[in-house]
C-alpha cells in the first residue's frame, strides 16, 4: 500500500475512517532530516500496508492540522488509533523503532 497524503481537508475523515493504527509523519520539503525519512516511511508504508495506514501531511501546506498537535519541530511522528493520538516522536527515527509504535498500537 501506497503512502497516504493528507490535508487539512482530509485530515479527519482519513483518520475516522480506519479501525487500524495511524502513522502520520509531519513534514516540509525543506527539511533535510524528513527527506532523509521520507523513504523510509514509504517502505513501511508499502510493507505495513494490512495492519496500519501510513501518510504523511507536509506542514506547509496543512498549517491547521500541524497547529492542532502542537508541530513546532519536524520531523514529527504520531502515532494515531480511533482518531486519538497515542504516541509522539520528534526528530529522525529509525525504521524499527516506526515499526514497534505501529506493532504496540494495534
């Protein structure tokens, strides 16, 4: 499964329609550490894709939601279930480290 890009839009109707966990990296095209994540958030996505939705909302361009959880640095990771944020990260993180927030929020 395809990494999925969220908007402000967007934003809610994605996340209330999944039972499944949520993986939302918050990102902008500037940034050095979240290109240097953004592949790696594409491999989980495509290898996560029957166990949890993964996407990625560029800050920039979705300054609302970005606002609404606070992002003051990026990258920043949230781990969502039923629409409530469980889990918070700041800063590049490993793709293993990704994997087990997605594995205890199921």
């Amino acid at each position: 499964m395809k990494t999925t890009h969220l908007t402000d839009s967007t934003f809610d109707a994605t996340l209330n329609s999944t039972s499944q966990p949520v993986l939302v990296d918050f990102h902008a095209e500037w940034c050095g550490p979240c290109r240097t994540l953004g592949p790696v958030i594409d491999e989980i996505a495509e290898e996560q894709g029957s166990q949890a939705l993964v996407a990625k909302l560029n800050v920039d361009h979705s300054p609302v939601i970005a606002a609404r959880y606070g992002i003051t640095s990026i990258p920043a990771l949230i781990v969502f279930k039923n629409g409530q944020p469980v889990t918070r990260l700041r800063g590049l993180q490993t793709k293993s480290t990704l994997l087990r927030l997605i594995r205890e929020a199921v």
